[in-house]
C-alpha cells in the first residue's frame, strides 16, 4: 500500500491501529479485510469452512444410506452446529481497559 502511495508511512503498526480505530479511508479498509481474507488461517475460511461441513456430512455416502433407511429424521444438514468463538491477537490491553474493550 505504501508503495502504490495509498498510504503515508511503511508502517505496518501504524496502519493497524488505524483500521482499528477506524480511521482508514473505506477502499483501505476494504484491502486491509481482503489481504486478512487471504492469509491462510483466516477467519473468512475458517468460517465458510465451518459453514459447508454440514453439506460435507450430507454429501457422505453412509449419511445418504441412513437417512433413506429413515424418512421421517431430519436432513443431516439440520444436525450439524456452528459455533463460532472470538479471539484477538496482537499486543494485549490490561483488562477492563476502554481501549481493549472497543477494540473487541
């Protein structure tokens, strides 16, 4: 970013600070939420991973055989659970700081 002039300093801390305070410019916000979608344990996959298990459990042969075998259950789409946990990395705030609180 600093090098294509969209923002002042090379300063990787900086900018992090900025998006969380969210003073960045919405097309700088929007780059900095893409290039955290790409990495490679981000949130974005690890959530539409979570969201098609269900399609995975129900794509299982031996899933398909059982509930043929039992029309009356439920699809076994409706028996898979998400659930979702936040967790925040990076430098730590002393707890009950307003800083860390709005930052979460």
């Amino acid at each position: 970013l600093f090098h294509e002039g969209r923002i002042e300093q090379p300063n990787s801390h900086e900018l992090y600070k900025s998006f969380m305070k969210r003073k960045l410019r919405e097309e700088l916000v929007i780059e900095v939420r893409l290039w955290a979608a790409m990495r490679t344990q981000s949130v974005a996959k690890t959530v539409v991973g979570a969201l098609q298990c269900a399609r995975a459990l129900a794509s299982l042969p031996k899933m398909k055989q059982y509930y043929a075998q039992f029309p009356e259950k439920r699809n076994p789409e409706d028996h898979a659970e998400l659930i979702l946990a936040h967790q925040t990395f990076g430098f730590r705030a002393p707890e009950g700081s307003p800083e860390n609180d709005e930052a979460v």
